[in-house]
C-alpha cells in the first residue's frame, strides 16, 4: 500500500489536550471487521464483548519523564533535552534529542535546574537520532536518577500540548505501568480503570503483561510514498515465559487473545514461531506492520484513534483492512470522536 492511502483531514481541535474525567468513560467505536459493522460505546463496555478465559495482553512500560529544560554554557541560551534511552548506567550515558539542535557541539556543557545542580556534556553527535550526553555527576546512581528525573516533565507530545500539566504526571500513565524506559504512553491501555479490571476478574476475562519500551518513532513523518521502504526505531521489547505460556494457552483453548494497543500488536508478531506460538524473549523490535499483513496471534485490538498516515494507524488498518478502518475514521470524524493519546478508544472484533 502507499502513504497517501492513508491521508485524511485531521482538524487540531479534534486532537484530545486532556482525558475523560473517568478513564474508562471515553467512546468506543466497535468495528466488527468481517461485516463492517460500526457500534458507538463507552469504553466499559469493552468486556461485554468478551467471555471467560478470553485474554487481554497489556503494555506495562513506565513513561519517564523525559523532557529537560535547560540552559547552554556560556551563552545561557535555552535549550530542550528529551531523553530517549539510557546507553550505559556507570557512565550516565543518554542517547538524546537536543533543540534547537544546530548550535550544540561535541564538547558543549547544557545546565539544568534552577540552580544548575545538573550539568551534562555533549560527546556525540552522529548518532542517528540526535546526540548522546555525559551527565557529569559523581554521585550514587540512584541520587542522580531521582535528580534527573525530578527535573524532568512528562513528555506528552507537543502536538497534543504545547507544555505538560501537574496532572499529566498521573494521566500520561497506565495504571499498572511498572517497568521505566518509556518515553511516550501506550495509549490504548490508558483507559482501562481498576474498577474495569475488577470487572474483568468478576467475568473471568484474564490479563497478561508484557514490556514494550515505546520509543518516539511511531510519531516520526513517514517520507516514503511506498511503504516497504520506511525503516522504524527499534523497540526493547520483553515477553517472559510465563505471560508467552498463558498466551500460547489462550490460543490452544480456542479462547480471544486481545491486543491492547499497537505496542502489543508489533511485540505479539515479532516473536512467533511458523506453528503461531509467542515465544519468551528480551530483544529489540523494529517490526513495521502495514496491509496487507496476516497477524498469527490476536483476534482483537484496542486502539486509539491516530493521526494522519501514522505507522500506528497503518497497524491498525493491517488487522482491520484499510477499508473497514478508514470508513471508520471517517465516522468518527463525523461523531465527534476525539484524535491522540487523550482520546478516544476503538475495538476491532470478527
């Protein structure tokens, strides 16, 4: 398929600045792919179309905060950091994105803090993602952490909100994130509420979790018209043996394995084996899904709804068929549906 099969007119006030009040109160768009079928719910009502033994697989990544404001030697010149990956723990190495990026060299010292009680120096610039820092701080590890994400914002995209809230802290978060190394949320699981998961346990609709470290690459511009030429950022992705075993089970009792979110959905096919088993595994994923495409482990998805000619819009027209999809979104642009991480929520079923 190509980029423009996947162009539409996204006006920016339909773009969700903020969630519902209530995680799980957002709209559900209900898109049954063999018919075509549109149904127009609340997100609650997700469970209702699933049964005992069904399983939903979840994202558990932590977001860090990864945005730092900062000022640059010499010429206190403002500047923006925005972690992306921490490359080696002894030396505080961070692979980063630095703005504006066309004044800073190797050798250059950025400051941090009201009181510049964090001070990083530039080593690299070739990295293909941006540059990489040298915090120079001498000392425990955990002390420098917890400084250099106190001086950190949740890194909500700027396409969303120009700056982050107090209250993004919290919302920019699932509620049973647990492992750190994210630096954007996986959306779809931001709706699930405790009070759904006690829901869930009541119905006896069973839950596994596993880690994508969701980078920013999902966002970056596709700039190829043919799709089988874009290359994405790889992923660290971590399925332990005990959530690829109840899967596996899931699948060999004719039960649904719903994949909540495109993280889900990449890691789930990355690691398959030819007989549709998920194996064990801790690597990095760099998978790009697009139509056509045959998926091997979930039978549903939960997905936002995404911006125009997105890769996580393209994974999602993979499962659902660009057809049914874009007819979907087209509908939801009608019904008031609200676009992004903030928004609103959509089920594809049989």
């Amino acid at each position: 398929m190509k980029l423009s099969q996947f162009q539409f007119q996204l006006p920016k006030d339909r773009i969700a600045q903020d969630p519902t009040r209530w995680r799980d109160e957002c709209k559900l768009m209900v898109v049954h792919k063999k018919t075509g079928e549109i149904e127009h719910k609340l997100f609650k009502d997700v469970i209702d179309y699933f049964d005992k033994d069904d399983r939903f697989v979840f994202n558990d990544t932590k977001v860090i905060p990864a945005r730092l404001y900062g000022k640059k030697e010499k010429t206190g010149a403002d500047i923006m950091v925005f972690l992306l990956r921490e490359l080696n723990k002894e030396q505080r190495l961070w692979d980063v994105i630095v703005e504006p990026a066309r004044k800073i060299r190797i050798g250059n010292k950025l400051y941090f803090g009201d009181d510049e009680s964090l001070v990083a120096e530039v080593i690299d610039n070739t990295t293909s993602r941006g540059r990489t820092l040298r915090f120079l701080y001498d000392g425990p590890y955990d002390e420098f952490k917890k400084l250099l994400f106190s001086l950190g914002e949740t890194p909500v995209m700027q396409w969303v909100k120009p700056r982050a809230t107090a209250s993004d802290a919290e919302n920019y978060q699932t509620i049973f994130a647990e492992h750190e190394g994210a630096v954007a949320a996986p959306a779809a699981g931001l709706h699930f509420s405790r009070e759904l998961f006690n829901r869930m346990i009541l119905k006896d609709i069973r839950k596994s979790f596993i880690t994508i470290h969701m980078g920013i690459g999902h966002f970056r511009k596709v700039d190829v018209e043919d799709l089988s030429k874009h290359r994405t950022d790889a992923e660290r992705m971590i399925i332990n043996a005990q959530a690829a075993q109840e899967i596996n089970e899931t699948k060999e009792t004719g039960h649904k394995v719903v994949a909540v979110g495109v993280t889900v959905m990449r890691a789930l096919e990355t690691n398959v084996s030819p007989s549709k088993k998920v194996n064990p595994t801790d690597t990095w994923t760099d998978k790009f899904i697009f139509p056509p495409y045959e998926f091997a482990v979930p039978d549903a998805i939960i997905s936002n709804f995404h911006t125009p000619c997105s890769t996580m819009l393209m994974c999602v027209a993979a499962f659902g068929g660009h057809q049914n999809v874009m007819k979907a979104y087209e509908t939801a642009l009608e019904e008031g549906y609200r676009f992004g991480p903030y928004g609103d929520a959509m089920l594809i079923i049989d």
